[in-house]
C-alpha cells in the first residue's frame, strides 16, 4: 500500500515536473513564429529534402509578410540607404545588377560578388567559403559588416519599436509586441528561406510542359557530360568547395575556403554556386571577375591556372569549339525562372510601381 502510494506521488510529481519543463520550454521558444496562417514550405517535385525545414520557426504568412518588409527596409542600416533588397535586387535573382562588388556603407563595397538567393532552404553553409552555417544567422554579418549596413542589433530593434506598423507586425508574428534580435533574424529567415526557383525552362522540360529546341537539347547533353559533376541537377550545384583555377587577385587575397578551416587543401576553394538564372545574374565568381556566360565557359578552356588544390576534374581544362559553346549557353539559358523573377510575393512590398507581375 506504501509503496503504492509513494509510486502514486512520484507520478504526480513527474507530471508536475514534465509540465514545467514543457513550460519553459515553451516559453523559450516563443520566438516560433506564432502567426496565425500556417503555410506549407515548397518542396518542387524531384528535389531533395531541404535542409532547413522552418522546424524551430513555424513557418507562416504573417512571419513571411515580416521578413519581406525587413528585408526591403534600408533602415536596417545605419544610414537608411542599404536594405538587404539594394543588394539582392529580384530582377537579378536577388544579385547585384551589373556589379563586380556591391555598394555598402559609406561609400565602401564588398569584397565579394554578392550571391543570387534562392533555394537557400537546401544550404547547409553560407558565403563563398561558407562561413556561415545557419539560414538564421547569416543576416548578423551584412547587418553589422561595416561595409554593408554598418548597423548593431540593438539600433535596429530602437528604431524598429518606434514603428506602429512593425509593433503590430512582430505582434501577429510572434504572438506579443516584442522585438528582438532573435525574431527579427527568423522572419528575415521565413523570407529567404521561402525564396525557391524551380520554374524554368528546364523544369517545365523536365515535367513535359515544354520542349528544347535542337541547340537546347544538345547543349544539355554537354553540360550532363562537363559540367553536372560538380553543378548537378535539379539544384545545379553539389555545394561542394572547389578551386577551379582562377587567379588569385593579390589586391583581394582571397584564399576561399582556407580563411574559414585554416587548413592548406582548402586554398583558392570556393563553394560551387547554382548554375540557375545566371542568364540575369552576372557578373559571375566569387570576385565578380567574369562579365558574361561565355566568359565563365572559356576560363573551363583555356585560362584555368594550375595549383596544388586546382580539382582534379580540371586538370586538361574542358574545351568547346564555337558550336558547342553557342549550344551550352542555350541550355544554361533555359535555367531562367521568369515566374520568381516577376513574382509579387518576393518583391518589395512598398514598391507600387511594380506592375507588370503576376500576383502570387
Ligand atoms: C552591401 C551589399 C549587401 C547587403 C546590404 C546584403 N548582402 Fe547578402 N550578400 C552580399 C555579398 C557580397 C555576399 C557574399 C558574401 C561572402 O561570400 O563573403 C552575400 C551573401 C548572402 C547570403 C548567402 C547566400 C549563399 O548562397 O551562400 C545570404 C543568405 C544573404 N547574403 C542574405 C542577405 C540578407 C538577409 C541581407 C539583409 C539583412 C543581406 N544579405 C544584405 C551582399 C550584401
Ligand atoms: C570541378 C568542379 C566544377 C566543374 C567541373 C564546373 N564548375 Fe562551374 N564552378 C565551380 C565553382 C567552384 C565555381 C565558383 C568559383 C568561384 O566563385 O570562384 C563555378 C562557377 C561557375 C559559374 C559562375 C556562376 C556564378 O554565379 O558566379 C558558371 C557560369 C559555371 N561555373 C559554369 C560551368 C560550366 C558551364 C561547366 C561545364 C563546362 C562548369 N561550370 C564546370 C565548379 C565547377
């Protein structure tokens, strides 16, 4: 009967327990988005799973509409100029236009090209040399870099508190009118994250709603047999870091990968971007060094400079006579996704002469 009891009392006190821990828990993790209208993540057919899955920031319309307007928002810089969206412009595939180096802060500019965003969701790691390896911390580095927004985490929450709109916004969001550095990083997060392109030529191809011209159908031949080793579909890149043999620029003295694991192997390596709307995304390289698509295709030619870490793959360099080239670049053209180019949902919010979209 005793020990009945005590068995009874331990249970009660285990539940007690167990409920506040699942309290606090709770508590801790309210910066989950709390909106109210869920939406389902965008898995396109044939993709992988995606690594960041919105598992610890509930992906929902009001935390997307939040992370929309921060990232169009200049005043989360220090001097009202540079919203992420100055330098991830949509029409370019959130890239710089026609840059080499973005303009930041003060005048400055960046030591690198900026990166199109999209499908970031299947990243592990971030930047060139991927020294980022959260979705939901990246924004902390253009945000405080000096040469980019130049601004500290708790400027930015000052000035967004005087803000009615905002107050409301992180209200519907979070559930309460705080905030914080951690919620302005997961709606940032709710916004990039969502950003996926996977409605091009090649994937309407791919589902049987569209067909290649002859120069397509041969110039993906080449890119399955050249290229696909190291930019794969359906993503167009394995994400790896490699170093194809670029020069190194000595002003810059970008050794790429090396900077972030401090190990010689990783040297001149630099992480394999996403073959997809490079039609609208020049210049290309981790520099901005390349103006054009055939100029990328002729350093694979006859411009690949020979180093201990040069990849294997490369070593005789991948030449194309002038057919084949004109071929290659009408297949990498077919990678253009013109819905998320001209989409509303990812466009700037205050920006009303945007006309010409599809509402969706
Ligand atoms: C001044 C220009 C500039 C601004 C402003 C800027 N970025 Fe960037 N962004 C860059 C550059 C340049 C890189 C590449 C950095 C590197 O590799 O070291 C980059 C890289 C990224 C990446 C990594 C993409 C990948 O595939 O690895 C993400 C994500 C990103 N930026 C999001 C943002 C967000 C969110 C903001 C606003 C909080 C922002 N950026 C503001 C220039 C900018
Ligand atoms: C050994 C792996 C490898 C192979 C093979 C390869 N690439 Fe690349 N590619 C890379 C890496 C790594 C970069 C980025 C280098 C940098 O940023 O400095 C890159 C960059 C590019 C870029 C610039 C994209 C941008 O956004 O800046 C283009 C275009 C490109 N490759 C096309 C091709 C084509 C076409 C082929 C086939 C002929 C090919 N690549 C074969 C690894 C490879």
């Amino acid at each position: 009967m005793k020990t009945i009891r005590i068995t009874i009392v331990a249970m009660l006190l285990f539940v007690f327990l167990f409920s506040q821990i699942v309290q606090s828990f709770s508590s801790a993790t309210s910066n989950n988005g709390k909106g109210n209208t869920p939406l389902q993540q965008e898995i396109p057919d044939g993709f992988p799973m995606p690594h960041y899955k919105f598992e610890q920031n509930k992906l929902t319309q009001e935390g997307f509409d939040l992370g929309r307007k921060l990232f169009y928002d200049g005043r989360l810089s220090k001097d009202g100029n540079f919203s992420c969206g100055s330098c991830h412009q949509q029409f370019a595939a959130f890239s710089t236009y026609d840059h080499s180096f973005s303009h930041g802060f003060n005048n400055s500019s960046t030591q690198r090209n900026a990166i199109a965003l999209f499908n970031l969701a299947w990243q592990k790691e971030f930047h060139h040399d991927g020294g980022i390896n959260h979705l939901e911390v990246q924004p902390l580095a253009p945000l405080t870099s000096p040469n980019e927004m130049a601004e500290t985490m708790n400027t930015i929450i000052q000035k967004l508190k005087k803000e009615k709109d905002y107050r409301k916004m992180f209200k519907s969001s979070f559930g309460d009118e705080k905030i914080t550095g951690q919620r302005i990083l997961k709606a940032l997060a709710q916004f990039t994250g969502s950003i996926v392109s996977a409605d091009s030529k090649y994937d309407r191809m791919k589902k049987g709603i569209a067909t290649f011209t002859p120069y397509e159908e041969r110039g993906y031949l080449l890119y399955k047999t050249n290229c696909a080793s190291c930019h794969p579909e359906p993503l167009f890149t394995d994400l790896s870091y490699r170093n194809i043999g670029l020069s190194l620029d000595t002003f810059l003295n970008d050794f790429g990968r090396m900077k972030i694991t401090g190990k010689s192997e990783d040297s001149l390596k630099f992480k394999v971007p996403s073959l997809r709307n490079i039609a609208v995304s020049a210049p290309f390289m981790h520099d901005g060094r390349y103006q054009s698509i055939k100029a990328c295709v002729e350093h694979y030619g006859n411009k690949i400079n020979k180093s201990t870490t040069l990849d294997s793959l490369l070593q005789n360099g991948i030449r194309f006579n002038r057919a084949q080239t004109v071929d290659l670049i009408a297949f990498l053209r077919t990678l253009t996704d013109s819905t998320l180019l001209k989409s509303y949902r990812f466009s700037d919010p205050e920006n009303k002469s945007f006309n010409n979209i599809d509402k969706h």
